[in-house]
C-alpha cells in the first residue's frame, strides 16, 4: 500500500470514527479522502493529533512522512 492510499483510510477512519471533528479538521481529512495530497511537516504533525485523539495512533505509526 502506498503512503497516500495509507494516508486516504487514515482520514476516512477519523472521519468514520464518531469523535467530533471541528469544521476544519474535517476540510483537512475529507480533502486526505477525495485525492490524497503531499503533506507539510506541519500538516503530518496535525494528522497525528488527530490520530491521537480518534484513538487509531497506530494506524498512524504505520505512515512515513515524504517530504513536498
């Protein structure tokens, strides 16, 4: 699997996930699902958050940063 298809079923795990997500958060992880972009290091470390409080941080773990 390829880091953007790993990338695509981590957002649409959070966003199936039933915690709440704010407005742009779910912007962020619905854009992940529509078409998988090249992440900032920003942006990566903000998916971890994310993966933290939906409890899925090892999905996450499974994920290699690739620079823009």
């Amino acid at each position: 699997m390829t880091e953007q298809a790993k990338l695509r079923a981590l957002a649409l795990a959070l966003l199936n996930g039933g915690q709440a997500n704010t407005q742009k958060s779910g912007q962020f992880l619905g854009g992940l699902v529509g078409e998988p972009f090249s992440l900032s290091l920003k942006q990566f470390e903000w998916l971890q958050i994310l993966s933290d409080r939906g409890d899925i941080s090892e999905q996450f773990a499974g994920i290699d940063y690739v620079a823009k």
